[in-house]
C-alpha cells in the first residue's frame, strides 16, 4: 500500500497557490467565529457518547513505515470530551490506554499497570500526534477569530470557498499553540489546518477528506496530515465504524483504567 505522492503535491502546493483569494462581505450572521468553528466540530464528531476505530499509517516518500490502530472511545462534557482511546496494534502497545479528563492526559500501561502523565504534544505515530488521536472539540482548547474568506484547494483537489478563522489557544491541554483553520463556508465541513508553535514555526499542515454520513452526518472519515518541515513524510488518520455507545463516567478516571476490557 502506498499513498500517491502527485495527489498530495497537488494538495499541499494548490493549497499555497490559492489562498488569499477573497469573496467579499458575508452577512453578519456568519462573523461569529465561535459560532462557525462549533458547527465544524459538530461535524468532525458526533455531540453524543460515541466509539470510533481509527487507523494511523505513517508514510515516508510514499511508502508505508509503521502502522497503528487504537479504538476511541468518547462522552461529551460540557464544550469538551472525556477520551479513551485503546491500543489495538501494533502488540507491543496492545492494551495501552490514553485517558484525556478535563486538562489532564495520561497514559495507562498494563505490563505495569500503572499511569503517567503526557504531553498532547508528543508524537503518537509519524505526523500525528496524542492530542489528534483523543477526540476534541476544537472550540473547548482554542478561542476562535475571523481572519476573512479565502478559496482552497481540499483533499480531494476540489476548490472550495471558505471561512478562515484563527484559533488561540486556551487551555494547557490543547496539543498546538495556535491553527489556522478553514471551514466551507457553504456547509461548515472542515476543510484544511495549519498548526503552529508559539514562536509561529509550522509544524505540520492538515486535510479531512472521504465524507461519508456517520451518526447522521457527513462527516471527513480521513484526515492527511503533512509534517511542515518534510513533504516526505505524510501520515493518513482513517476514522471508520462510528457507532453511538453507552459510556459510563467511571470509565474517565485514572484509578479505574485497570479495569478497562475492550469490547
């Protein structure tokens, strides 16, 4: 299996080629950019207890370098999620458990059977990181800005006119300083992010792909993740068999993960 290198060239330079191309005014009504980026996680996640398995491939030059599948397991908490997500494979972290509660990540070993705490920073498999993985509303980490309208080019190399907002962050447990994010302005799909640190270096581009009608909606079933130094290295995050699912809340506690049987 390999990922093909023209279609992701096509993305990453057509993208460049084609911001900053404005639309004009918008009513009002579309200014509120809290308002807009509470629409796009509406559709990047279903706003109920929900499971998800997603798959993880890490590509360099084209060619698959490692692979790795985790089950998420997610119950809304307010504006957020608590997030379980379980190591399916590779067998040395089968079993491991990433338990996100409030601002707080921890990691659950069961050879030792104990927790630490980890950075949503941290790479979890090439491009993706901790904090990519554990699902989250962006508008719970980040306050959100208006930035205009621009036109890009998506992940499938369609051009789409959309909103661009700029997200700061607001909490310790967001995994990136700021983003800059596009939603379609005719039906607030997520388009496309670019994710920096906070001295502003980029770190790494994203697309969300492969619409599908999960949990009553269509919502990006894949998502193309671009390191922003390397154009080589590219890692795919597959979401797939989205089913709604009773999650009790003992499950989002550290002292409990022992307990943890996957099902």
């Amino acid at each position: 299996m390999s990922i093909d290198r023209r279609v992701f060239n096509t993305l990453l330079f057509g993208s460049v080629a084609t911001a900053g191309l404005g639309f004009g005014a918008l009513p009002a009504l579309a200014a509120n950019a809290t308002a807009i980026l509470s629409e796009a996680d509406r559709i990047r996640n279903p706003q109920t207890t929900f499971a998800v398995d997603v798959k993880l491939v890490d590509y360099d030059r084209g060619k698959v370098k490692e692979t790795t599948i985790v089950t998420v397991y997610a119950r809304p908490q307010v504006s957020q999620f608590q997030t379980l997500v379980h190591m399916e494979s590779p067998a040395r972290d089968r079993g491991k458990i990433m338990l996100r509660n409030d601002n707080s990540l921890w990691l659950y070993d069961p050879a030792s059977r104990a927790s630490v705490r980890i950075s949503p920073r941290q790479r979890l498999l090439g491009n993706a990181s901790n904090g990519d993985v554990v699902s989250s509303n962006l508008v719970g980490d980040y306050s959100a800005t208006l930035a205009g309208t621009e036109a890009v080019v998506d992940g499938d190399r369609k051009n789409r006119n959309c909103h661009k907002l700029t997200l700061t962050q607001t909490r310790s447990s967001a995994p990136y300083n700021s983003i800059e994010f596009w939603v379609d302005a005719a039906n607030s799909q997520p388009v496309k992010g670019k994710y920096f640190t906070k001295s502003g270096k980029l770190i790494k581009v994203a697309w969300y792909r492969k619409l599908r009608n999960e949990m009553g909606a269509l919502r990006p079933t894949e998502v193309v993740i671009a390191d922003g130094f390397n154009p080589n290295s590219v890692t795919t995050m597959t979401m797939s068999n989205f089913r709604a699912k009773e999650i009790p809340a003992s499950w989002f506690s550290k002292e409990w993960l022992p307990n943890f049987q996957a099902s």
